[in-house]
DNA sequence: TTTTGAGTTGTTCGA
DNA sequence: GTCGAACAACTCAAA
C-alpha cells in the first residue's frame, strides 16, 4: 500500500487542488498534514488577524475532511523535521504540495526537497510564473504585454476545474496537535473563513444578470458602496483557488447582459491577472522584498521620521478619508483597493515614509496579506516599481475623498469624530469655521486633528526628493541599471 | 539591430 | 461644469 502526505500550506480546499488530486492519484492514502511554522508565527508580520483567519480555516478543513473520511495532521516545529517524522511514523514515501512564490516558502520547500521526495504542483496561480515570458525567455516587467501574454494561453473552463473528493481514505493512527484557538478571529473582521463561505462568495459576486461584478468597474472605486468582490483572503490561503475565480470571471464575461457589464467583468479579471503579474514579479525579483525595483530610487532620502508613521498607522493624519481608511484596516483587517492606494500614497507621496514602513504595517494587519501582491501594490504606489505610476502622478486626498465618497458615508462611519460635521466639510474639515466647528461638536485641533501637512506644499517636496533620488542615481554610476536581486 | 509605440488606477490649468 | 492638454523622460516590448 502506498502513502503519499499532502503538505497543506496556503491551499486550504478540497476543490480544485492540483496537490491534494495529485496525491490521490499516485497514492492509496493520502495524508494532509499542515505544519504550525514557529519561525514564521512569531514573525513581525504574522499579524493576529491572520493567523487567526487561517486557525480558523484550518478548523474548517478538518471538518470537510472529517465529513469525507479523512482529517488533518497538525504539527508544529520545523517542516523539515516534523515531515520526516511523519514519512517515517506513517512510511509515507512522497510529498505532494502546491508551490509557492515567497522566498522563504521557497527556502522551506528546498530544504524539505534535500531530505525527501517533494513533489510540487500548479495551483498557486493560474500560468506558473515562468510560463508567461517574453519571446526571448525573460520575465515581463511591464503589466499589459504580460497580460497579453497570459490571456493567449489556455485558459481554465469549468470542466477543467478538479472536483472535490467524495470520499477520503483515513490516514492511519498517528498523534496530531489541537488546532490552536488562540489569537482568536475578533467579531469586527467580516470574513468567515473556509472553503465554503468562498465559494458562496464568488457566486455571489458573479452570478446572474444583476451580479456585483457588472458594476465593478464603478463600484470599485466607492467606499461608500463597497462594490469589490471581498474574495482576497480566500485566494491568499487557497480556499478558493485562481482558476476558480477566472473560471468565474471569464462566465460572467460570457454572459453580461451589456457592454458596459461585460467591461465591468473584464476589469475584474484583469485584477486576477495583476495578482498573477505581482506572483511573477515576486518569482523572478526576490530583491524587491528589500529594496525599490528600480535602481535609482534605493538611495531615496525618506524626510518622514516616526511620528508622522505613527499618526498615519493610528489613524489621526487630520484627513478623514485616509483616517477612516486606516482605522477600518486596523478593526477589521481589510480595506478596499481604492482606500490602500489613497493611504498609501498619503504615507509616500504627502508625509515621503519609506514604503516598506507601510508595507510592513499593511502586512501586519490585512487578513488578505500576500507578500506578492502587497509589495507590488506598494512599489507602484510609491513609483519605484514595475510598470510604476510616473512621480507627478501624486492623489489629493481631498479630490480622492470626494470621488470615493461624495456623501461622506465611509467617513462618517469610521471617524465618529466627524459624525455631526455637515458633508459640504467633511472631506476637508479644516475648512469649518469656528461657529460650525462647535455647533458639530467638532473643533479642529481638539476634537479631531488638523492635517498634519499642506497636500500642495507635500506636493512640490516629493517631486523634488524623486528628481534628487533620480539625478544622483544618474551621476553618481554609469551602469545603466543593477539587476534586482 | 533599430525603430516605434505604448505605458492601471491622477491632477491641474486654461479654454 | 466640462473638456483636452500638459505634466518628463524613460524603459520596455515587439515589429
């Protein structure tokens, strides 16, 4: 009888995996094992949210495996040892896993793969990142032309989506840790986790001729609305995998009942593909965890000191839009792509902290959080990425608000504050004069913070500390550009 | 090899 | 209020 161990990292579904199908189908039994990783949940950026999203999916894992025979094997230690102990306690002769991009999990894999036959398979991503290359077989860098490319490659249909097993073959008697309860998953983070709550969601999100996803391309960028799928944290631990979600994606585009909706479907799917373009990145550019992808900003001189982060991560930058923005993300450890970029370019461009200071905290607290897709998002944010947005592109926070929430409904309900100040002054609540101010219950500098910096004065210093960074770069070395490693 | 066209998500100014 | 142009220069991708 031949055994083979599922090694569950960030794949936390029956459906649609390519390891969990592949294990079945060279072994008779299959082992799913999942190793609490202590290295990586004391790390800085093993926020409780997360950790707790992903405790809880693990509880939901073991009851769909459970509800099919089988359950999971839960260890804590390091992979290596842990996995070996396991082959031998359950004299299992492979490992079956879904690949992963982020250098450490690429470490791990290595190390697991020197002791034991480690099999790894697709499923992180729709095209493995090194299928969509260039002709003369280098990484894309620039966004279009890569999904150019990965759209004229075959694409998943529903036929091809692998179907969950009906019935699992109970692996044998061997000692499993309790799924930890702590940190607990707090009642203001509006995910429940699992593979079946995705599932829901995508169909919900998808489905029929009135589905969110044929008002996306407006109700993407309206806080107020909240028109985006709220799928990100399943993708990012595999309870719903990629091709799930283009399959569903690509079904809506099919049948959009209008151009306009069939638009709406496509800007979806081209979200898919950014995650898809920043897992390559991420694959072929390790470096850019460290540093800027471009070069000639990794000498940047960031003037914004601690305080300034600190007001920014608590929420109290005296411009509501970006203090709501980041007190949602603290509560509930998500927020819409619209407010990261607002607050992003807030921290960069008007109060010029390293981006990697917002991308740790980003890290921290999204239950969403992928190394990949975060600092894509980040370097092009700050400009220092592929394909990046150009310096002078800068937001104003205060046009920003307006546009994202004209009546001020996502202000209001994240900055209680402001509750009273009437919506003429609530993207700019500066602007209040003094008896308004007190008839609000609302004064400036008391109440609620003043800006903690002029946007137009912000302005003008960025530009110039990029036009710094960029000239010194060009004078101070002729090789063209250092490959990012 | 050389050339050409294009490049997520914006803001501001002036007509 | 709406619209188009300017905002720089550069790198990348593809022909």
């Amino acid at each position: 009888m031949t055994i083979s161990l599922w090694w569950v990292r960030r794949d936390l579904r029956l459906s649609d995996n390519q390891a969990l199908a592949a294990a079945l189908a060279q072994a008779e039994t299959v082992v799913p094992v999942f190793v609490l990783d202590p290295v990586l949940l004391a790390a800085p950026e093993a926020g409780a949210k997360r950790v707790a999203f992903l405790m809880a999916g693990l509880r939901q894992l073991d009851r769909e495996l459970r509800a099919r025979g089988s359950r999971l094997i839960v260890r804590r230690g390091d992979p290596v040892q842990e996995l070996q102990l396991l082959m031998a306690e359950t004299g299992a002769e492979a490992i079956w896993a879904e690949e992963d991009v982020w250098p450490y999990a690429r470490r791990r894999e290595a190390r697991v793969s020197q002791a034991m036959p480690l099999y790894l398979t697709g499923g992180l991503t729709v095209h493995p990142p090194d299928a969509v290359a260039k002709s003369d077989g280098r990484p894309y860098t620039v966004f279009t032309p890569f999904s150019r490319a990965w759209r004229s490659r075959p694409l998943p249909s529903a036929q091809s989506l692998l179907p969950a097993p009906q019935r699992l073959p109970a692996p044998p008697e061997v000692p499993s840790l309790p799924i930890p309860f702590e940190p607990a998953l707090p009642d203001t983070v509006p995910f429940a986790p699992g593979e079946a709550e995705a599932q829901r969601l995508l169909r919900q999100f998808v489905e029929g001729e009135d589905a969110p996803i044929y008002r996306y391309a407006r109700g993407r960028d309206r806080l107020d609305l909240d028109g985006t799928s709220h799928l990100s944290p399943y993708l990012r631990f595999g309870m719903l995998s990629a091709r799930q979600a283009v399959v569903g994606a690509l079904s809506a585009i099919q049948s959009a009942p209008g151009k306009e909706a069939r638009r709406s479907a496509e800007i979806w799917l081209n979200e898919l593909i950014w995650r898809e373009f920043y897992m390559a990145i991420l694959a072929h550019f390790p470096g850019v965890l460290e540093h800027s992808f471009r070069s000639e900003f990794r000498d940047m001189v960031w003037e914004g000191d601690e305080a300034a982060f600190a007001a920014w991560c608590e929420g109290r930058t005296g411009y509501p839009i970006v203090d709501a923005a980041m007190r949602q993300l603290v509560q509930t450890g998500w927020m819409p792509n619209r407010a990261r970029m607002i607050v992003a370019s807030f921290l960069v461009k008007d109060l010029l902290v390293d981006w990697r200071w917002g991308e740790r905290f980003f890290m921290h607290h999204l239950v969403d959080g992928d190394p990949a897709a975060n600092n894509g998002g980040w370097q092009w944010v700050a400009g220092t990425g592929t394909d990046a947005a150009p310096y002078f592109r800068i937001f104003n926070p205060v046009v920003q608000s307006q546009k994202a929430d004209p009546h001020g409904i996502y202000i209001r309900r994240w900055v209680p504050e402001l509750e009273r100040v009437p919506a003429g002054y609530l993207h700019a609540p500066w602007k209040m004069p003094d008896d308004i101010q007190r008839r609000a219950g609302c004064r400036i500098g008391v109440d609620y913070p003043a800006p903690m910096v002029d946007h137009a004065w912000a302005r003008e210093r960025t530009i110039a500390a990029f036009t710094r960074a960029r000239q010194r770069a060009r004078g101070g070395s002729d090789s063209k550009k250092d490959d990012v490693q």
